[in-house]
C-alpha cells in the first residue's frame, strides 16, 4: 500500500494515454503533410464572407453553452418566437468542411482516426488544434462559416417547419454548462455575461422553453430517462486527489434537446440521397430488463417497448434517485451500443430505440467526429444541386469503420479513466461501498460502485451475479499503471 502511494507522482499519465490509443490502433500525432496543410490553410484561408449562398447571420444574438474548458465549439444556437406561438430554433453549426477537404492530408487523419479522444488527462483532436479549437471553432466574437438547422418547435414539442442552409455567424455569448444550469434551475446567480444582458436572459429562457417541450414531446414517444454517471478527475497542483461525479443538469439537457431535433432534421433532409444513420438496436437482452423492472414490481411487456421502459424508469428515479444512475447503466449495457449504418433511399431503419426517433444522424459536432462532417459534405452537396461526394459503397465502409474505431475509442477512455480512478482511490483500500453489477462475460464479473462512481472487477462472490444486481463490496486494491480496481463480495 505505502509502495503505490509512493509511485502516485511518478506516473505519466500522458504517456499511458498514448500507449493505449497506439494499442488500439489510433496515430496519437498528425504527420508532417498535415502541418504543411495547416500552412497552406493559414496563408490562403477560406473566405468567411457572406455570398449569395451564405446568409449574413452576424446581427443575431447567437450564444453557445459548453463545458468550462471547452474550445472545439461546434455549435451555436438563436431561438425567436414566432407570432403563432411557435418558437423558431436555430442551430449554427461550424462549417468544418470548408478547411478541412476530402481526401486531403488533415481529412485522411480524421477519416483514419474519426474522433476526437478525451482521455481525463490530455485531448487528441481529430483534427489539429489550430482549426479545432481555432479557425474551424465558433469561438465567441469570431466570424465563421456555418451550416444552420433550422426548425419551428410547437409548444407540444412537434416540429413544424424546417430548413437548412449555409450562412456567417458570430457567436455572441460563449456560456458554460456548470453556470447556465444552475442559473436556469434556480440554483444560482446569472453568470457576469447573462446578468449584464436581458436580451441573452430572455434569449436563453426561451431556449429552455423550447428545450422542455422537445423533451416532452420525445418522452411521449418513448425516449429513455437515462441518467449518466461520469466522473472526472480532481487535481491540486497538478495531481490527482480525488474524483468527482460530472451531472447533467438544465443547460446540458438544453443542448442534447436542441442537437436530438437538429440530428433529426438534418436525417429526413437527406432521405433522397445515401447517407449514414446512427442507430440503437432493440436490445437483444429484453428478458433481462423484464427481470430487473419485476424486481421492482413493475411487468413490462413481453416484447421491447420504449414507452413501457422509459415509464418503468421515470418512476424508478422518483422512486430511488440514489441509485437511478446505477439502473440506467444496467440498462444502457442491455440495450448495447449504437453503430453507424448506410441508409439508401427508400429504406426504413430500425432507429434510435434510445432516443425514441427513427431518423437520426449525426452532423452537429463536425470538430470532434468524423461521421459529422461527412453528413456536412453531404448537406452541402444537396444545398449546391451538386454530386454527391460519396457513393453508397463508399458511405457503408465508412460506416463500419466509424462503428469499429467508436468501439476502440470507448476502449481508450474506459481505461484512462480507470487508471484516473484508480490513483484516486488507492487510499481507500479496506473501504465497503454500495455496488450494482454491470457486465458478465468470458474476462469476469463488473461491478460499478455508487458513490463513488467507478467501476472494478469483483475477484470473490461473483457466483450467479449478473447484469443489475445490487451487492456490497470490499475494495481489495487499486492499480493506478494498469488501472486495475479489485473488489470481493463484502
């Protein structure tokens, strides 16, 4: 014990990060025919201009909501009332394509690479820094170039009418989750740049408005009410002390509502072309959730039902908030991952069982994933009366490698933040927690504790647990190099 708190201060993070993205097949560094792009793109930038086929937003009280750290913006948002009582949402989305070309040396690393990896302890972009976080980012008082998702949202959350187009904007207000959400909830005192402004405190109280309504409306349909249980790493002159829960709140559910709506716009504009969809399967393990919800006294239907699910967990998390956290993961591990997938014309897919929405793709983060920005060439395409960029064949390869890198990448993070929660717990060997029993397979048993949330390996008592169990366990040790955290059936 006294041997791993001695080594604490001597691991490179850093480096263990780039080890486990080589291992799982990521280039952690951009080579040098990328560097000479970014000098070519600095010495001849785009135009950020107004055209006939750019609309000049500028004038709009624009404003994005982030995390505080946060520099890769992707996305701004302008919301107006509308006389018939609708509220017009506006989604201005960074025009990462206009930098960043098909089949040129920046474009080849993101297509190889497809995301951008957050590892608690350092960032690889997807693409270099110098656009992601610079030109490419709506950086608050910044001309930039951007597609905009347009949408009149009624006060019942259904989605009237919709269009989009390619325009300049300028982002007025660079807003941070933490302080927005406590403000909207009640929590806590504007932040200086809302207190200062009653246009951008209206501006983002209707937001909010809109916001609830489309969440509603997808409620009704079925969407799940899944809580997260992210950590992130707490540090003090530079090392690591501690973890701590990261929450949604207001603003988070703000911005997941109005992208959801957006994802879904942007789907049923390309239905006449090839284009790539986000999909959730039914879950395979529907028995299990059937086992788990009659636990709790609730019967669910027989076969998958979104609706049946999402009222069986809205009322667990009245019932037991404490540990909804812990049931939604349960659930999310039954459910299994989303994957991209080709969608023709013509076709009906199977949708986001999840999200309770048929048409869904992703096209509102083009900075930090790949899939976006190629829904991005395809808008644009469409918008111009060109050729489409891609041909089906090529849509369904890249769909599958989008799927297999995003399945690498979760490998990566997973570790990293085992190895982050691991330094952070090993002064608490000996300590019994509340857990809940997240994955059985051919490796072991996977308990994920309460509070604090992480998740380890339980070496003893693992007998006849599966996927949902609640158990009481003992942590046994904590092996920050490895990221290894051990527990027994206390």
């Amino acid at each position: 014990m006294t041997n791993q708190n001695s080594n604490r201060s001597k691991i490179d993070f850093d480096a263990l990060a780039r080890q486990s993205l080589t291992a799982h097949g990521f280039q952690p560094a951009f080579s040098p025919a990328v560097g000479q792009q970014l000098a070519e793109l600095k010495s001849h930038p785009p135009s950020v201009q107004p055209t006939a086929d750019a609309r000049d937003l500028r004038s709009l009280l624009w404003s994005s909501i982030d995390n505080d750290t946060s520099r890769d913006l992707d996305q701004i948002e302008y919301v107006e009332q509308l006389p018939n009582g609708d509220i017009r949402v506006m989604i201005g989305v960074a025009d990462v394509d206009a930098f960043v070309r098909k089949g040129t040396p920046i474009d080849e690393h993101a297509s190889s690479q497809t995301s951008t990896l957050y590892t608690g302890v350092a960032i690889f972009p997807m693409i270099p820094e110098e656009l992601s976080t610079g030109t490419t980012s709506l950086l608050e008082g910044q001309d930039r170039l951007a597609i905009v998702v347009q949408y009149d949202a009624g006060s019942d959350g259904h989605i009237h009418e919709t269009s989009i187009y390619r325009a300049v904007v300028n982002n007025k207000a660079q807003l941070a989750y933490p302080s927005i959400g406590a403000w909207l909830e009640d929590r806590g005192e504007a932040p200086p740049k809302v207190a200062t402004s009653p246009e951008l405190q209206a501006q983002l109280k209707l937001q909010n408005k809109a916001a609830q309504a489309l969440r509603a409306e997808r409620y009704r349909h079925g969407a799940l009410t899944i809580e997260g249980n992210e950590v992130q790493p707490i540090t003090k002159q530079g090392e690591i002390v501690g973890i701590e829960d990261h929450e949604k709140n207001r603003a988070t559910e703000l911005i997941e509502d109005f992208m959801i709506a957006a994802n879904e716009v942007v789907a049923r504009f390309l239905l006449d072309v090839p284009s790539i969809r986000r999909i959730v399967e039914t879950p395979k393990r529907w028995d299990r959730i059937v086992a788990l919800a009659s636990e709790s006294g609730t019967t669910l239907p027989a076969e998958p039902d979104s609706k049946a699910l999402n009222d069986f967990m809205t009322a667990r998390q009245a019932a037991d908030p404490d540990h909804f956290a812990d049931l939604s993961l349960a659930i999310v591990k039954l459910m299994g991952p989303g994957e991209y997938v080709l969608e023709k014309p013509g076709e009906t897919m199977q949708g986001h069982f999840g999200l309770a929405v048929r048409d869904y793709a992703h096209s509102t983060a083009p900075n930090r994933r790949y899939a976006n920005v190629i829904t991005q060439r395809l808008i644009k395409a469409k918008l111009a009366n060109l050729a489409q960029p891609y041909s089906a064949d090529e849509l369904e390869s890249i769909a599958k490698h989008l799927t297999e890198r995003e399945d690498a990448a979760r490998k990566v993070e997973r570790e990293m933040s085992k190895r982050l929660t691991a330094i952070a717990m090993v002064h608490h060997i000996g300590e019994q927690y509340d857990g809940i029993v997240t994955g059985v397979n051919e490796h072991g048993t996977f308990v994920r504790v309460l509070k604090p949330h992480m998740e380890g390996l339980l070496i003893q008592g693992r007998q006849g647990a599966d996927v949902g169990d609640r158990l009481h366990v003992k942590l046994v040790s904590a092996d920050p190099q490895k990221g290894y955290i051990d527990f027994t059936k206390a």
